[in-house]
C-alpha cells in the first residue's frame, strides 16, 4: 500500500475544500458581485447549516381544536369593548365563547385556510431581516467594519420567532435607526413545521395585529430555508440547496 505524505500547505488546501463542500453556496462570478456578498454569506453560513425538515403528518382538525381550546375568558376579556361587553357577559359555555370570538374577531377557519400548507405538511413562512457590515467613512461612501460584523453576528445568531405566513407579507422590524449603517434588507423564504409554531400565541396575535398575518414560531425552532432575496438588488442570493436556520 502505498502512502502519501501531504505538506502542512496540501493539508490546509484539503481541509479548505472540504469545508467549502459543506457550504451551502455556490462560488459567485462577475455576475453576482462577490466582494459586496462576502460579509452576507459569511453571516448566513455561520448561523445555518444544510438540511431540509422531515415530514409533518399536519392534521386540520387538531390544529383547530388546539385553537379553540386558546380561547379562554381570560384571553378574550382583554378585547372586549363596549361594543360587545354586553355579549360577553351573557357567555356560559366554551361553544359560545368560541362563538363570541368569530363573531366579534375572526372565525378560526378562514384564519387557517390562510396559511400554506405543503403535501410534505409543512407550513410556508417568511421574515425579513435587515442588516449591514458596513459604517460610513471619513471621506464618504461606506467601508467595511469587521467588530460590527462580529457584535450583529452574536446579536442575530437566530433569524427571529415572528414570521409571516402570507407571500409577500413580511414586514422589517430588525431596523435600527440607532446605528450608523447603511441597511440592506433580506428576506428569507421557508417552511417550519407545525408543532414548532404557538398557535395560541399566534391566535391572539392576530386579534392584535390583524394585518401582520404573522406566526409566532417557538425560540430555537428549526426553519428551512429555500430561498433569500437580497432587497435592494432585487437579487437572489446563490443558495443551491436547502438551509436550516434557528427562529
């Protein structure tokens, strides 16, 4: 049998290429501007790793009853208005106090055919996320800026718990007007499983912020992520397989 020996430089080659195997991303030409994406893709490969989710066996009818069992007299009391107060106080049973909340908010129906199911039993969501590495120079323009490349890296190591169920209906609320960058906004496309959103949370939510069309997906949930468009450049960034991200 014969054997190699491999210099330190050979070494270091080797484990560089196998690294970048386990990089969900293809190398960028001309086309794709890589200088401007280097600090992006660094940060979404640092907080993602390949993978797709495993099937979700989505079952309609406990998705509904776990709703309906959310709606408590504590929960709906701090919407009541004088509107319906009259209502409320005439509720005896749980049947009618899931009455009184589809007539006074939303029947609990057309807030699920509202989101997405896969044939995988998956549920399509988006967020987006904006963030820069960049800080205004001294003499104009922007430059880039590695310690606030390292703090949004710790800040942001997980995408978020809230998520739109809707295409095209995330809003941007990782903005911070507080710092000096230049954001860049993107949005990441995906699907999360069932049991790892808070369909009591996201339920109420709802009633609060009707036109955010959000769900409140559990702290450390994984997320599969299919697709990311960089905003402004009204660009796709080159992901060529499936991601998992953190919420």
């Amino acid at each position: 049998m014969t054997k190699f020996i491999l210099t330190e430089n050979q070494i270091n080659v080797l484990k560089e290429y196998i690294n970048q195997l386990q990089i969900p991303f293809e190398e960028f030409g001309d086309e794709y501007g890589k200088e401007n994406y280097d600090y992006y893709l660094d940060y979404i490969e640092k907080i993602s790793k390949p993978g797709t989710l495993p099937n979700f066996n989505s079952d309609y009818n406990t998705i509904y009853k776990t709703l309906t069992n959310s709606i408590t007299f504590r929960n709906v009391e701090a919407y009541v208005n004088s509107v319906s107060i009259n209502d409320f106080k005439k509720i005896n049973s749980q049947k009618e106090l899931v009455s009184f909340f589809e007539k006074y908010f939303f029947k609990i129906d057309d807030f699920l055919n509202q989101i997405q199911f896969t044939k995988n039993g998956l549920i399509y969501v988006e967020r987006i996320v904006s963030i820069d590495f960049l800080v205004k120079g001294n003499t104009g323009g922007f430059i880039r800026n590695k310690e606030i490349y390292d703090t949004l890296l710790k800040k942001y190591k997980n995408i978020g718990t809230h998520w739109s169920y809707l295409k095209g209906g995330a809003d941007d609320f990782s903005k911070n007007d507080d710092y000096n960058f230049s954001f860049n906004s993107f949005v990441f496309k995906g699907f999360v499983s069932p049991k790892d959103v808070d369909w009591s949370c996201s339920l109420f939510y709802n009633v609060q912020f009707p036109n955010e069309h959000e769900l409140n997906i559990n702290e450390n949930a994984d997320i599969q992520i299919n697709e990311i468009i960089w905003l402004e450049e009204n660009k796709k960034l080159p992901l060529h397989q499936p991601i998992i991200v953190k919420a």
